[in-house]
C-alpha cells in the first residue's frame, strides 16, 4: 500500500563573473523598468524608517539602507538576465533545451543540475507572472506561455512514478531538459510539484481574466491547471520526499502549497463560470493538517513529519512555505501561517538561531544580528552550508511582515511573538502598538535593518559580477555546488520586490482560513485529460479584450449536479497491495480495474483497516459498484457478489457510504 499519514568543499567559480548574454537585449527594457521600479519603492518604504533614535543608530541605518539600494540596483538586472539566461529555448545557457522549460542550472556536473525540475521551475514562473502581472512586456508574456505549453506536455509523460490516466506521473520530480523522462534513482515522489505549478499558472490566468481575456484562462490555461489541481486534492494525504528530496513523510512546505492551490483553484474556477468542487471538499481539511506541524511547546515548525526523524524539525523549508503563501489581504493570520504572524514569526527566530552555532563564519555574531541561513542544521549535502536562496527567504518573510504592519498601522506582540520582538527590541513587551506609538517606529525599524542585514550577507557572498550558485562554504564563505542556479536568482528578486512593497496579488485566503468542524482526511479521485488546446491567440495586451474575449458577466454554478460520494473500505491488505473502487460509470472505471479508482490508506492501522476516496458522481443516478484487492504483481481480486447499490441523491452535501470487504 502507498505510504499515508494520520491526522491527530568545492572551489568557487570567478569565471562566471564574465557571462554574457546575446538574449539579454530581449529582456533589459523590462528588467531595467523592474529594477526602476523596485528601486522606487525601497526608497519610499526607507523613509519611513530613518529615524533611529540616537545619531549613531541613524548613520548606521543610514549607511545600511544606502548599501544594500546599491547592491539591488547592480544586481537586479543580472538576476534577470542570468534567470533568463537558464530558460529554454533562447536562452544563453539553455542550448538545447525545449521552449519554456527551466533548467535548474546549467551546471552538468558536480553537480549535475541540467535537469527541469517541477518544483523549482513552478517557483521561478510565478515569479515571472507575479512580475508581468505589475509591469506588462510582451517577452515576458511570450515566456509564460511557452512554460504552459511546456507543462501541458510534462504532464502527459509516462515516467518511473506513473502517468496522467490517473494522475500519478505529475508527482515525478524532474525530467530531462527536451522533455522526456528521467528513470535514474531518485526520492519520489514528489508532491509539491503539481499545487505549485498551479499556483503558477493561475497568476497569468488571473491576470488574463482581468484584462478581459477570460476565454483563453478557461481554454488554454485552465485545462493544465485543473490537472494539477486534481492530483493536489488526491493525492495531498499520501506521503512523498520532502522539499529538499531526501525524506519520505509529509511536507510543511506541500501541505502549506497544496491548501493555497487548493483555495485559489476554487476561486479561478469560478471567475471562469467554472466549479472545482475536489477543491472546495479538500481545502478545509488541508488547513486543518498544516496546524500539526507546530510545536506549540518549542515555538517552531517541525517542517517535516511522518518520516526524517532524524531531525530536530528547524527547517527553512517553513521559511519558504511562509512567503509563498503570503496574502496581503488576511493581515497577520496564524492559521495560514502569514508571514507577520506570531507562529510565522516565533518559527523565524528559531529557524535562524539554528544556524548561528554551526557555521564557522556566523560565530561571534550578536543574537541580534542576521546570519546566513541553511537549509536545516543536520544537513551533510556538500558538508552542509549556508544557501543564497534560504537566507534570502529569511529576509523576504520580514519584508512581508512590514508590508502589512504598515497597512494594518500596528504591530501585535503576543507571548508567542515576544521572543521575536525582545531578540530586536529589548524593552518591548506584548500589546498591540499603534503607528503613532514609538515603539511601533522602533520595532518597524530594527526588523527593516535586521532584514537588510540578510541581503548585506548575500551581497558580499555572490561571486563578483553578480552571479550566485546554490550555496556558499560554511566556513569560509567562498561560493559553492551548481552554478547560477536558478532559484538563487529568482529569489533574490522577489525577496526585493517585497522590499519595494511590491506585494502578490491576494489568492483568496480570507476565503479558506477557517478550520471546519470535520478535520478528518479525504482524498478526492480526480479525472484527467491531456490539455492540448494550448495555442495563444495574438495581442493580448493589458485592457485591449481580443476577438477571443468572453463578453458580459460571468455564468455562475446554478446548482450541484454532482455530489461528493466519500467511500469508505474496512479490507485488511499486505504490503503493496492495494484497494480499488470499480463500477457502472466511468469516475469508477466502467467496471475495468485498470481504470477503477485507488482508495488512500492514510488513515490505515491494524485496528482500524480503512480505505477511503471521494468521487464526484451524477445526482439521481443508480450507481453500481464493488471493491478489488490489487496484489503487488497486478493480479486482481475482486470481493464477493452481490455488486453493491445505493442511488446518488440530490444534495450539494457530501455523501458517505461505509462499507467491510466481504
């Protein structure tokens, strides 16, 4: 049965400082009005925090601020165009790779990188949406939609995890850079990947509905993402790798992705006229299971559970899942772990004090002060260093934080927050701190410097010219592992363009940040289909609705004409077998067990032998079925006659049927 869970010394590379690009003049108009614009908006956010309270706290700020505008106006351009540089197929050092496929680095050996991985491509992609979304180039909309064309085709890849028939194959972790599968040994799978990329899609389908081209978010961009998103709310209750592909269990950073996919998806289907009921069923309970990974004694999250008990849980994989999931518009909320939170917050301070101790070039640092931050304290991979991209996470998350604070005007120190807050400002104690206090000034302040401080690490880590590998020697500092790797680079910049208070677009949070009533796990069988109406009409510039544009309101959902049926299985199996649900439609496989639906055993104990999925089936329709026993060679054995019968009632609520195997 597949895994489940339970609810209750390298040399550096100077040569690299001489890259240049024959692309690069395709992007400089748009990479030189990001990098006005984010320069722009560090300077008005900078003055509201130069008043320090003695002279040489303010020339020290002062020459803080000055140092790192300089270091974001040098290397702004170069992350974009080194980004760029490793995107398929035009780009410098992406020769040979397939047309908006992202090459982790063009590093092929020690390491090898020259691969496209789902996670870190999702990743880089929304931020090149998010950055479209605020300044429109046409280059850059020609890149976005190479990339759904190359996932519409990733998708369907057979490949060692599975393929798309019923959705299994989109937790493969990486593939070949022409688009063909990698079968070589690996940690899969990998369950990240899928909400991610949805994630990623539906900020250029969102922009697209906005702009009036609402019919091409719902023909050629929706059918990708509906995939991923079906695999997300099938598959989020199974075990994987975790984010760093070392570790089976479950994930904080997935768990976290997945309910936000899960949140937005629901809300783009129904701008599109659309439903996605797997969505709305599965979301609830993913928020309820991204809440037992705090540990509410030590004031962190243990970012992997389930498996990897090897380590102590501190993890810049909870950094990461913080920033992603920011949504400007649910203030500090705790329950989704925004990032001004005082779970997000208290997790910061433990998360980075983990790494002040271990590293030879942070030691001596005050607790005050930012260090370089690694992925988490055991790690042994290239003897375990600092990384550019989680360091930069560290500062991103504090950025995030004062882009609220000043919306909200206050800062609220709870007991779980204070340790924080004291750690920066001794004399604060908890309270809610309006804008006209001074304290507010004083703590909005030291988090902007103590922020900076994390880019200053970054700025005298990089190699000369700009370019950033994937970590730096944890005792010398020298630069280190895969070459301009490309999610150093693209978090670089969207760590600066929250320094700007350049902020995401929300994803709905507001609407699914409330635990329901039934935490228990449901996994919703999902249905896929190759997308392949995937050529984008022309001209589809900011407000200027093409012939393609979809007129007038948007149709809503009337009524439920599906019904969410939750089958429950009792059927005492060994391992790799498997329980499937077969029947008289085809959500059940038309009565063939190859096509019938496999029931998840996250909730399997001895005593309690439960297999359990939810399909959406027709209401007012005689559904047929029975239960099959896969054995670990294929063969198939199906439980006693007589088939079971009930009729789909009519009801917008989910139905239960529980069943023993017989």
């Amino acid at each position: 049965m597949m895994a489940g869970l339970v609810f209750n010394g390298l040399d550096p590379h100077p040569h690299l400082a001489n890259l240049t690009s024959s692309s690069f003049g395709l992007f400089q108009p748009a990479m030189h009005a990001l990098s006005s614009l984010l320069l722009l908006g560090a300077c008005a956010v900078q003055t509201v925090f130069g008043r320090p309270e003695d002279s040489h706290a303010r020339r020290d700020a002062e020459i803080l601020r000055r140092s790192v505008d300089s270091f974001i106006e040098a290397q702004t351009p170069v992350s974009w165009e080194r980004l760029f540089c490793n995107i398929g197929a035009d780009g410098c050092r992406a020769q040979g790779v397939a047309p908006g496929v992202v090459v982790a680095s063009p590093s092929k050996h020690d390491p090898d990188y020259w691969y496209t991985w789902t996670r870190d491509s999702a990743l880089v992609f929304k931020n090149v949406a998010e950055a479209f979304t605020h300044s429109y180039n046409s280059t850059f909309q020609r890149q976005i939609q190479n990339f759904v064309i190359s996932q519409a085709r990733l998708q369907g890849v057979p490949n060692p995890v599975g393929d798309l028939s019923n959705g299994a194959g989109l937790g493969e972790v990486k593939f070949y850079v022409d688009l063909t599968k990698f079968t070589g040994e690996w940690g899969r799978p990998q369950r990240d990947g899928p909400p991610l990329r949805a994630i990623a899609l539906m900020t250029y389908a969102k922009w697209l509905v906005a702009n009036g081209y609402t019919s091409t978010a719902k023909d050629q961009v929706w059918p990708v993402i509906k995939n991923d998103l079906q695999y997300t709310a099938q598959y989020w209750n199974q075990t994987g790798f975790d984010l760093w592909e070392e570790v089976p269990g479950s994930s904080f950073f997935t768990i976290m992705s997945s309910h936000r996919a899960l949140v937005e998806g629901a809300a783009l289907a129904k701008s599109l006229g659309l439903s996605c009921p797997a969505c709305t069923a599965a979301a609830p309970r993913v928020l309820c299971f991204v809440q037992s990974f705090w540990n509410q004694n030590q004031g962190y999250v243990v970012s992997n559970i389930n498996g990897g008990n090897y380590r102590n849980g501190r993890d810049a994989n909870s950094l990461l899942a913080s920033i992603h999931n920011f949504d400007p518009t649910v203030g500090c909320d705790a329950t989704t772990f925004q990032p001004c939170s005082d779970k997000a917050l208290s997790n910061h301070k433990s998360t980075v004090d983990s790494f002040r101790s271990i590293y030879a070039i942070n030691r001596g640092i005050p607790s005050n002060r930012a260090v370089a931050v690694g992925r988490y304290s055991e790690d042994i991979y290239y003897n375990g260093n600092p990384w550019y991209l989680t360091t930069l996470a560290a500062a991103e998350q504090l950025y995030d934080a004062i882009i609220v604070w000043k919306q909200q005007k206050s800062i609220n120190v709870t007991p779980v927050s204070l340790a924080f807050f004291r750690a920066l400002v001794p004399s604060v104690n908890t309270g809610t701190f309006a804008e006209s206090s001074s304290m507010y000034t004083t703590i909005l302040n030291a988090v902007q410097t103590y922020a900076d401080e994390f880019l200053t690490i970054i700025d005298q880590r990089k190699i000369p010219g700009g370019s950033m590998p994937e970590q730096f020697d944890r005792n010398t500092g020298a630069p280190l592992a895969a070459a301009d790797l490309t999610w150093s680079y693209s978090a670089f910049l969207t760590a600066t363009a929250r320094r700007a208070g350049r902020v995401p677009a929300s994803w709905s949070a507001g609407t699914g940040n409330t635990l329901p009533n039934n935490c228990a796990a449901i996994a919703v069988a999902g249905t896929y289909t190759t997308a392949t109406n995937i050529n984008f009409p022309p001209s589809q510039t900011p407000g200027a609705p093409s012939p393609t544009t979809t007129t007038g309101s948007v149709p809503q959902p009337t009524s439920c004409g599906e019904v969410l049926v939750t089958f429950n299985q009792r059927a005492s199996t060994e391992w790799g077998q498997n329980i499937k649900l077969v029947g008289n439609h085809p959500a059940l496989g038309d009565w063939n067990p190859a096509k019938g639906v496999v029931l998840n055993s996250g909730q399997y104990t001895a005593s309690n032998p439960l297999w359990s999925i939810s399909v959406l089936l027709p209401a007012n329709r005689r559904i047929e079925y029975k239960f099959v026993n896969v054995q670990a060679d294929g063969t198939v054995r199906w439980e006693s006659d007589p088939n079971r019968s009930f009729t789909v009632p009519e009801t917008c609520n989910e139905v239960t049927r529980s069943d023993n195997w017989r």
